[in-house]
C-alpha cells in the first residue's frame, strides 16, 4: 500500500472513529452547560440562596466592577445585592455561546439591563463570561466574570 493512501485511510479512520464520539456528546453537554447557566439565573430571579449557592464550585471565583471575590466573600457581602437586583430589574438575554471541552465548559452571553434599581434608571449592557466544571452531581460553576457599561 502506498505511503499516502495509508495516510488518507489512517485519517479517515481517525476521523470516523476519534471524532464521532466526540461530536455525539457535545450537543448534551453544551445542553446541559446552557439548563445550569439558566438555572442560576433564574434562582437569582426567584431569590433562592440555597439553589444559587448549591450550584457555585466551593473554590469559585467571581469577579465584578474590578473584584474579586471567593464563594464566602460572595455570600457575605454581594449575593443579597444580586438578588435584589435580578429581581427589580429585568433583563433581556441574548443568545449563549457554549464552548464543552471534557469535564470544562465556558459559556459567554450579553443581556440588557432596563429599570430602575435604587432610585436611579438602569439601561446597562452587560457582558458574562462562566467557566463550570462537571462534577459527579453534575455542572458547578467555578468562575464567573460579569461586566456592565
């Protein structure tokens, strides 16, 4: 067999059988990573703590308006506002982009923002940017980035 046929077979079999599998999963997974995303901002919404903090990694890091902030530092001294937040005013998401690489996906979306939030008018772009993690009880959010303009 010629060196470049056995190439071009080698190819096509790695394509048929390393790649398939892959692509068969991505769909579920990215499914899977968009329904956790969604879950945490509607728990947001609805002011439960104990579903928003259930579905943050223990070593989560989220960063905001130049922060950074641990899952404890989250929970004392930001999670309250962010709640009151999502709950007095309304925002328009916009599609996600869902990127699933093993047991690591990171998700990017932008919303609008239009309200009002303690005396003042809100009409705010915001960008995110979440990195979770597949755990045994399913995807975790390890690593959250949010910014408004």
């Amino acid at each position: 067999m010629q060196p470049s046929l056995r190439v071009s077979l080698f190819l096509i079999v790695v394509a048929l059988v390393g790649v398939a599998p892959v692509r068969a999963q991505m769909p579920e997974d990215a499914a899977q990573v968009a329904e956790t995303v969604g879950a945490f901002h509607a728990a947001l919404a609805e002011g439960d703590t104990t579903t928003v903090v259930a579905m943050l990694s223990p070593g989560v890091r989220i960063l905001e308006s130049g922060g950074l902030e641990t899952l404890d530092e989250y929970v004392d001294h930001h999670l309250s506002a962010d709640i009151a937040f999502a709950q007095a005013v309304p925002r328009d998401r916009g599609p996600l982009e869902v990127i699933v690489r093993g047991d690591v996906a990171w998700v990017v979306s932008s919303s609008r923002s239009v309200g009002r939030w303690r005396d003042r008018d809100i009409d705010a772009t915001n960008a995110e940017l979440m990195v979770l993690e597949r755990h045994s009880s399913g995807w975790l959010i390890s690593a959250i980035h949010w910014s408004s303009r």
